[in-house]
C-alpha cells in the first residue's frame, strides 16, 4: 500500500517528485502530500489523488532540491487533508512520509502526549516523527541515531523517507517489511516504493534490505542496520523499459494490459520450452529436483488474483505429476497452525512480490523446514529473497490495479512446472509432453484470437451494466476462472459478483437466480461439457440471463445462451490462459459504461503491503 518517493540532488524537486507520484499512484489514492527543504520546511497535501495535489498547490513557489512525497492508501484516519502525509515533528523541523503500520502506536502516542507533544491527524506515522524528535532532542543524538534509536522502539512493517530542515541536503530512509528502492544517479540519489518513478533518471539502484536506514548527506550515502552496523550496498542495473510504464496510445493501463498479453505470455514462455525435444527448463529451480522428485505435497499460498492462479496450478500438478497440492490463503495460513514438514514444497504466489501476508506464511514454511519457490513478476521484490528459489513471470510492470497480465503470467509459470515436475517425476509420457508443449507454444496466437472477442463484451456489458449481481460458473480448470471472472468484475464495476464450481450452484446459489441475474457460464467442450449444459438448462428454467465462453464452433449452447463468447479451441489444461481474457474484456467495458475509474477502483491498491 501506499507510495513513497524521495529526492536529493541538483535538480528542481517538485516536478520529480510529482511525476514520480504519479507513477507510484496505482498503490493508493487517497491522498497526497509532498514536503520540500529550501531555507525551511514547506509541506503541501491534500485529500484526493495527485492532481487534487497540483490544483491545491496551484501558484506556490516550489524550491528545494530535496524533497519526499506520498500518495495514500488510508490504513489510521480517514482521508483528508489533515491525515495525508507528509507528517511533520513539532518543531517543524522534520517531515516524514510511510507506507506501512506502526503497531504499537497508540501505547506510544500515549507516553509521548504525557511528554507535552500535541498531535494533528489520526495516524500511526505523525507518532512516528514525534517519537524520533523527542530521542533527538532527549538523548542530544543527531537525526540518523535518533531515527535508529527509535525504529527499535516500533512495532509493525514500514518503509520511510524524512527530511530535515536544518540539512537541506539530507534524506534518512529505512524499511522493514515494505519496499524501498534507492536510485543512485550522478550527484543525486531517488526514493522510491518501486522502481518505475526512478527509471527515467538512473538504471543504478539498491533495493534496501529489511532492517537497514540509508543515510544521505549530499553525494555520501551510508547504509546501516537498525543494530547499527555498517553495510556494503550492492548496487544493480534495472531491467524495466520506460515505455512499459506508459499508457501507449490506449485509453487506460488495463486495456493496454488485457492487449499485452499474446507478449507477456510468450516472454514467460521464452527460453523455457523446447517443444520438439519435449523438454523444459526451469533455471530458478533447476537446483532443487531431488526435492521436487521426492515432495509429498506442495502447498501453494496466495492472495487474491494469485490464489486463483494456485487453483489453476493445483489442478495441473496432481494430472501431470500426481503429488497432493493445497491451496491456502496467504491470510490465514498463518493463524492455523498448519502441519509442514521437510518434505512439503511450498509455492508462494504474488504479483508485486511485496505481499505481506504471503511473506508471513513463507516466513512460518521455512521455519518448520519445508522448501520455498516464489512465483513473482518484480525482480528484486521481497519475496525472491526470501524464498530458496523460483520463477519469474516477465509479464513486465501491471499498472492497472486489477490484476490481468499478470494473472495469466503466473498461470503460464504454474503451468511449466505442473509439467516440469511431471517430467522430473516421470508421470506423463514423451509423446504427451511433446504435444502439449508444441500447443503451448501456440497460446500466444490464441490469446490474439481471444482478444477479438473486444467488440462482443462491449455489447454484453452494455446490456448487464445496470445489474446488481451476477454468477460466474465453471468445471475443473473452469472453476479458477469463473472466480477470477467474479472478481475483476466486482473490483472494476462494483456490481456484486461470485464465482463457484457449477455442480454447487443447485446448492444455494440457484435460489438467487431470476430474470434480473447475469449468469457467466465457463461452457468450453472437454470432460465435464454435457454436465455444464445441464447446468445452463436449470438456470434458463429460472429465466435466468446466460452469457458463455463457448469453444469456437460450438451450435449446442448457443442455442441456450442469450450470449456468446468464443474462444479457440485448445487442451483442457490452457483453458484459463483463453477463457479468461473475454472476461477480462467483459469487466473493463462493463466498469467503463458505469463511469468507474478502471485504473483505479475505490479503496483497493496495487500492492498489499500491511497484513
């Protein structure tokens, strides 16, 4: 949640900081702030996104070259002006901005008002910079020590940024269990939450470890740990394209993600698959066959979109490689006591890499021993480096909140190690990997083909766009997507939406069915066909609206449906990879007639950095 950026250097601040905010607004919009040091402190926020930001500091004279700014995703006090960040100390003097939670602020906003300090908004972090002013001023340490001394003190996750006054050439940050991202240019150094508000300026970046504060006076920069003791930063190259994190002539990132996908696929694909030899690698995990030979489960923990990607790979690694999968969420695998041994496998799923909840569950797996692969899509993100070993998806930078390409990315992974693992096991013959790997190679094409499929949603969600509530059905591999189906629809749209398997409608679901409910019906031809036809006579008896994802050719549930949809014909095992895209489509047009911000939907964030 939440985005921070900071800069210090030659140049004017404000335009950096506000462009970088800008890139950075996809982790929360609530509010924004920016604070500049020239000759004193000038903080300037507001309740609202950026561009609220720019209007209400409209005709202000904006010096400084160093600077720090935030845009909010609210966690303590509601959004208003008042608790945007950033947040500043009593005297003044400091400003700093946070993505995260102090967990135990209260106990310490209780002693520091016993100790004369007044606070302004609701926020865990305006106690933060109070902490850190009252160590300063108590033990007469300077600002570095001071905010050391007092990060012992915090409980919870953070990332943070402060400026100082009387330095105008100093920035302080830290983090623990949120991201920071340290650009190291050319007499000038960039904060960031992320990567993409700092690539247009320098490649050169160090992403700070959990536990230790940079210290940047001028061009000196000193990393520490919270113990105090120095460290080496490694300083790497960026990878991202600039023009990636443009919106290239579409109307929203999410039109031009759902569009990317013949690309992003194939990136995942690429270097990975050898149809003709019938072979696959998997360098991140080449290291570990023995263990993968010798699992007697795997795990999969996941949140959101990602667990409905470990669905997927659930069902595809008990048919090719026949070991017992669990699909956990990230959220709750922790307070149950699960039962892990040496012998599990756990596969942690997340976009940003960052997840909160899923770093606690492989923080718990590993402790009771068991092997940790990630699935991630951000190099250098948290969760790589703390599992054993992994896959990277490639599916390049998702701007758009609801998460598209990079769902399919992660699909695609767990699809190569269900038959990665299956052939280091042995349980799927020469001639069957051959032939599916020689499709498989092919699904870039049919998700060209599926995104055909454009013009048909508009029309559909045209005709649903008033509705409150509607059902997304599906079987086997079906399933995951209905669920994913339901939810970009209901974060995008804000209609009411459920995904479930379609034998369990009869189980209560049907009771809510009538002329007014859309039903999403997942109806390809594979195994479970006819029994998916059954399914949509029992809703057309209730005189319930039918819109189904069809194979291509398809005369029977046409007949039946009052929708159609058609993708390409393919194996049952890369149905979600086509399936999903019309309704990916379906969600975007149907949010856009009901004047949603598709980017940007209320009250949710790209990255999910507080448990």
């Amino acid at each position: 949640m939440c985005g921070i950026i900071g800069y210090v250097g030659y140049r004017d601040a404000w335009p950096i900081i506000i462009k970088g905010l800008k890139r950075l607004e996809y982790r929360g919009y609530d509010s924004a702030g920016v604070a500049l040091v020239d000759q004193g402190m000038h903080i300037y926020k507001s309740a609202g996104k950026v561009s609220h930001l720019e209007q209400a500091a409209e005709g202000s004279d904006f010096n400084g070259h160093t600077g720090i700014g935030h845009t909010r995703w609210a966690t303590h006090g509601v959004p208003s002006d008042r608790n945007a960040h950033p947040h500043s100390s009593g005297d003044g003097q400091l400003a700093i901005v946070h993505n995260g939670i102090i967990e135990n602020y209260a106990t310490l906003k209780e002693e520091l008002v016993g100790r004369g300090h007044t606070f302004i908004s609701e926020t865990d972090t305006e106690v933060l910079i109070h902490l850190i002013e009252d160590i300063q001023q108590e033990e007469r340490v300077n600002l570095a020590e001071a905010v050391r001394l007092a990060l012992t003190q915090v409980v919870g996750a953070y990332a943070i940024a402060i400026t100082n006054a009387a330095h105008p050439k100093q920035l302080i940050v830290a983090r623990k269990g949120s991201p920071l991202v340290i650009g190291v240019g050319e007499n000038e150094y960039f904060i960031g939450s992320d990567a993409s508000p700092i690539i247009e300026y320098t490649r050169n970046v160090i992403y700070l470890k959990d536990r230790e504060i940079a210290i940047i006076n001028g061009n000196e920069l000193v990393v520490k740990t919270i113990e105090n003791e120095i460290q080496t930063p490694y300083i790497q190259q960026l990878e991202m394209r600039l023009e990636l994190l443009e919106k290239a002539g579409y109307d929203h990132f999410m039109l031009k993600e759902i569009h990317e996908q013949p690309r992003s696929v194939k990136d995942c694909m690429r270097g990975r698959i050898y149809p003709l030899e019938g072979n696959i690698q998997l360098g991140g995990i080449k290291d570990y066959g023995d263990k993968l030979r010798q699992a007697e489960r795997i795990i999969i923990v996941a949140c959101g979109t990602s667990w409905h990607a470990g669905l997927v790979g659930e069902y595809l690694i008990e048919e090719f490689a026949r070991v017992p999968v669990e699909v956990e969420y990230a959220s709750e695998f922790r307070y149950r006591n699960p039962i892990i041994s040496e012998k599990d496998i756990v596969i942690a799923i997340s976009q940003s890499g960052e997840t909160a909840d899923t770093m606690a569950a492989i923080r718990l797996a590993k402790e009771k021993g068991a092997t940790i692969f990630g699935i991630c899509n951000v190099v250098g993100s948290s969760i790589p480096r703390l599992t054993h070993a992994g896959v990277y998806t490639h599916a390049g930078p998702e701007i758009g909140v609801a998460s598209t390409k990079a769902f399919t990315g992660q699909v695609t992974v767990l699809t190569l190690m269900a038959l990665y693992i299956a052939q280091l096991r042995g349980t799927i013959a020469q001639n069957k990997l051959v032939q599916l790997l020689t499709e498989l190679e092919e699904i870039p094409a049919l998700i060209e083909q599926c995104l055909t499929t454009d013009e048909a949603t508009r029309y559909i969600a045209n005709e649903i766009k008033d509705v409150r509530n509607c059902i997304f059905l599906g079987r086997g591999t079906g399933f995951p997507v209905a669920l994913e189906g339901a939810l970009k629809l209901k974060e995008i749209s804000y209609i009411h939406a459920e995904g479930y398997p379609a034998a369990e409608m009869k189980h209560g679901p049907i009771a809510l069915i009538d002329e007014e409910m859309p039903v999403v019906v997942i109806a390809t031809k594979n195994a479970s066909y006819e029994k998916v036809i059954s399914n949509i006579q029992e809703v057309k008896a209730r005189k319930g609206k039918v819109i189904a994802i069809v194979t291509a050719g398809d005369t029977e549930v046409r007949k039946m449906a009052d929708f159609v949809l058609e993708i390409p014909a393919a194996d049952d095992a890369f149905l979600p990879l086509l399936a999903t895209i019309p309704l990916q489509l379906l969600a975007y047009h149907t949010a856009l007639l009901r004047g949603c911000n598709v980017d940007q939907p209320r009250n949710l964030a790209k990255s999910v950095t507080v448990e």
